[in-house]
C-alpha cells in the first residue's frame, strides 16, 4: 500500500501481512491510525514524562507506565471538558 501525503506530496510506502483477507478500506483506516497514536505517545513524553523511567524490573516498569498513561488520560478528559464549556485552555 502507499500513501501519498496531502501536505508536500510525500510518499509513505507500507508493506501489508494480511492473512485474513481483510478489505483494502480497513487496511487504510488501520494505516491511518498510526499519527493519533503517534502524536499521543508524543504528547504523554512531554507532559507526563512518559519516557522518564529508570526501572530495572517489568513490575516497576509496568506501574510506571500505567500511572503515566492515567494522568495523560486525565489530562486529555480536563482539556476537553474545559473545551466544552468553552473557557480558555
């Protein structure tokens, strides 16, 4: 599959293991999910120090993660909620 970027033209090229026959129109929405999961990732490294651990252990890691992901979370509920109401950010 190739994608052509709608922005400059740029061409994203993605190779499809698709063993389940799935539709080409699924195939695309599930390329295009990658940027709203990318920019999150993005934005929980930046506002929840998401990438800020120095863990020796998977349980440690694990709770890091988990408690990172929560205040992004709760984070991205306030911001809309304020949104909402219409006050500013």
């Amino acid at each position: 599959m190739i994608r052509r970027s709608i922005d400059d033209g740029e061409l994203a090229f993605y190779h499809c293991y698709n063993p389940a026959r799935a539709g080409f129109g699924e195939l695309v929405h599930v390329a295009g999910a990658r940027w709203p999961i990318e920019e999150c990732f993005g934005s929980g490294k930046n506002e929840v120090g998401l990438d800020n651990y120095q863990v020796r252990t998977w349980d440690a890691w694990h709770r890091h993660i988990t408690v990172a992901m929560l205040a992004h979370t709760f984070l991205a509920v306030a911001e809309h909620q304020k949104k909402k109401k219409g006050g500013p950010l």
